[in-house]
C-alpha cells in the first residue's frame, strides 16, 4: 500500500491534476521511498510520530471554502495588520496498516512549500507565504537507500487529526474573496482551497481637491463693507492682533507617471492604461501615454492599491500592481511601461491559467490573464491565435491528450465571452507529446503544463 506524502505547493501553468498530498512514502508493498521498519529512525524522527487529536479554536472569522482534499478543514481565517492567516487541520483518513511485526506504521506525512500563495482579484494579485506553525516547512533530503532526494516532513497515522496555521502577506482592503494554491504534482492530491472568504471591507476613497485660502487684505486698506475688525490690545493705539494662517491642505492624492516604451527599440508608444482598485472588477478610469514622448501620468488615491493593464495596437498587453497602501499624499512615483511588439509566429506562454483538479474548469485566477489576451485581440481586429495545451509526462496517454483540448476549448469558449469572434481562435490539445523537459524531478517539469498561443496573423 503507497503512504501518501501530503504537502502544499504552489499551483502554477496548466495541471492535469490539481492536488498536493499522496506522495509515496515508505510502506514496503507500494512504491517511493523506503525505509527499515525496525527501529530505524526515518530523516523526519525530529518530530514526533504521534499526535493527539487537536483542532484548537483560533479566533478569528469561522472557515469557509472548497478544498480539494476532504480531509482538510479550515477552522478559522483571520486578518492582522501585516498577515492573512488561516488555521487548518488535517485528518489522516488512511486506514490502518502493520508491518512485518504487526506494527501500526505511518500511512502519510505532512508540511508546507515556501511557494505557496494567496490569490485573488480574478488573479490580478497574489500574496506570498510567510510562515507556519504546527507542521514543518517542505525540505528535501537525500535517501541514502536510493540516492534519490525525496520530500520530508512530519509523519501521520490512521486518525489523526493535526491542526497548523499559515501565514500570508495581507490581503488588500476590499479583497474578500480568495484562493489558496500550491501543487503542481499529477501524483499529489494537493490542499487546494477555493472560495475562501474573509470580511475585509475597503476604506472609503475621498478625493477632495485642494482648496485655495482666502487671502488677507493688508492693514493699509479699507476694510470691506460688514467685515469685523480684528481685535486690538490695549484701550487705544495697541498693536492689532495677526490674523492666525489657515493650515495648509492635505495632500490625498498621490501622482503617478512614467514613460511607455518598446522593449526593443526603446521608442516611445502610444498606449492606453486601464486602471482600478485590486478589489474592483470595474475598470475605475484610463489615460493615454503621449505619442511623442511616451509619457502618461495620473493622480490616484492615497493609500489605495490599483492594478492596471496597458495596451497598444501591435503589442503584447502589460500588467503591474500599483501600491499606494503606505505612500503619503503629494508624493510622485515613476512607473515605466515597456511593451513588446507583437510578430506572426511569435508563441507566448500564458501564465496563472488554473483549473479545476483534473477537470477542465477554469478557475476565477485565470480570469485576468485571459482577459487581457482579449484586451490585446481588440486591440488588434485582424489578430487570429492558435491555442495549444500540454500536460506532463505523467499518465495516460490519452487522457493527458483529451484533458490538454477540453481545457484550451475552455480558454476559447471564455475569449468569446468577452466578444472575440471564434473564427479567430483555433484550439489544439498536444496532451504529453511536446514536454519541455523529460527528466527531473515534478517541480523541475512543472513547466510542461502549460497553455501557449501562437500568432497567426496580425
């Protein structure tokens, strides 16, 4: 019987299998790493290999979301002022299993992978692994029995239930809804967790224009009809009193500018940038890059987070995060764009498209990747693409074929949601028979699961 290895990893290209778990690891009778069953100690003996059952209330907001492996819970999610934080707990439904000597032996293992992350805003933003407490971090060790390195972590049996915390780089305010993902592996059921949900509201955005003060008349001039002489000192001939200066405005907005460019030769272009607030699904207002100089500039709300996408006729569209979170009112940043120019040919891999554990689904993180393809096909009227999926090497054949052409018919079938005319978007599963490596270890092949377009004319 495999002993699975559970452990998060990072989600990232096109899956064939979204999970993180089920790595095999030790039990004699089934495959992966093996080690003695008598006395000898495995490389991950530092933690304990029993635990009691724990799933101690953390506080914060109770749990909700989808999880890709039923035996993962999430208790509670909370909010600090630097960490998104998640309480979890994970149950070992294996049954039991004995070795030679009829002793119970461990049926999983357990941590977490650094690269892990949040996600959310369609995909537009992601947040970084900070920490966890409960289980290890992941860690490679190199198997003496097979001169292999294989993954280590802290053991698990039949029952037991192991509560541990994970923490993330905060959510922006207004951000609610969220994604967490980790694996990449065809063999792993991974601990993907969808639908997450955590009150966050936004802090309203005021923009009130600076006001001009009303000037002083000097003492030499007559005093207005009806306006209140200042008062004086003394019973007569005493100084007059110097009127108090208004405070000067605060400053709620802070300007952002740069110079929109070709990434080969360096020339100025002419662009559009979208922008609006990482929780908005609603573009909050554009401007255009000078067709001299390149330049654009806007003027955007203090302590704010935007995203933006900039687009040009005959170029690749760019995306970036602008965060004014900490940035004071009055100050200047400068954000250059460079762009690159589109060719027939040209075969662009699309990056943060995710689906359902192996189906064809698409997740709501491959949203803003999608659409700014459809952004760049607008742009240019007489683009046509072709769509090509990959998968692994891993598995059948046939199926990785089949699953590689229902998921780019599904990145199709999208595009002509937002108005791309079908006629323009060819598509073409190529399963497992284009793999960029074929040696390696799953993380080093995660780059064969993947969706490319190619350009056919623009």
């Amino acid at each position: 019987m495999k002993q699975p290895y559970f452990i998060l990893l990072m989600l990232t290209g096109l899956n064939s299998a979204c999970m993180v778990g089920s790595y095999p690891t030790g039990n004699p009778s089934g495959g992966g790493q093996q080690y003695p069953s008598s006395g000898q100690q495995s490389p991950d003996d530092t933690y304990p290999n029993r635990y009691p059952n724990t799933n101690p209330s953390s506080g914060g907001q109770p749990g909700r979301g989808r999880t890709a492996d039923p035996g993962v819970t999430v208790n509670s999610i909370r909010l600090t002022r630097d960490y998104t934080i998640l309480n979890l707990t994970y149950t070992d439904q294996n049954k039991p299993s004995y070795d030679r000597n009829g002793r119970q032996v461990s049926t999983g293992t357990i941590g977490f992978d650094p690269t892990g992350y949040l996600v959310a805003a369609n995909g537009a933003r992601t947040f970084a692994f900070v920490k966890v407490e409960g289980i290890p971090v992941k860690k490679e060790q190199l198997n003496p029995a097979t001169g292999k390195k294989v993954l280590v972590g802290r053991n698990t049996f039949p029952g037991d239930q192991i509560a541990f915390t994970l923490y993330f780089e905060r959510l922006d305010k207004g951000l609610e809804n969220f994604d967490l993902f980790e694996c990449v592996n065809d063999q792993y059921i991974c601990w993907n967790i969808y639908n997450l949900h955590v009150d966050n509201p936004a802090d309203q955005v005021v923009y009130t224009p600076p006001t001009t003060p009303t000037p002083v008349p000097p003492r030499s001039s007559p005093a207005p009809k009806n306006q209140k002489l200042p008062q004086v000192s003394g019973e007569s001939g005493g100084e007059m009193e110097t009127p108090k200066a208004k405070p000067a405005p605060v400053a709620t907005v802070v300007t952002v500018s740069g110079v929109v460019s070709d990434a080969k030769n360096k020339r100025p272009v002419t662009a559009t940038i979208d922008y609006q607030l990482s929780a908005s699904k609603q573009v909050l207002d554009s401007v255009q890059s000078f067709a001299s100089t390149g330049i654009y500039r806007m003027s955007l709300a203090k302590g704010q987070v935007y995203t933006y996408v900039a687009s040009a006729r005959g170029y690749q569209s760019a995306s970036g995060v602008l965060d004014l979170s900490k940035v004071a009112g009055g100050q200047k940043l400068t954000r250059d764009i460079a762009l690159t120019p589109l060719a027939v040919g040209d075969k662009i891999t699309l990056k943060n498209i995710y689906f359902e554990m192996s189906k064809s689904d698409l997740l709501s993180a491959s949203f803003a990747e999608l659409d700014k393809l459809a952004a760049m096909m607008q742009d240019n009227p007489n683009m046509t693409i072709r769509l090509e999926g990959h998968t692994d090497i891993i598995g059948d054949h046939d199926k990785n074929g089949q699953l590689s052409r229902d998921r780019v018919i599904a990145c199709q079938r999208y595009l002509a949601q937002k108005g791309i005319d079908l006629a323009r978007v060819q598509a073409v599963g190529y399963g497992d028979t284009r793999p960029i490596l074929t040696k390696g270890t799953d993380e080093e092949r995660k780059v064969n699961r993947r969706v490319e377009f190619v350009i056919l004319a623009i």
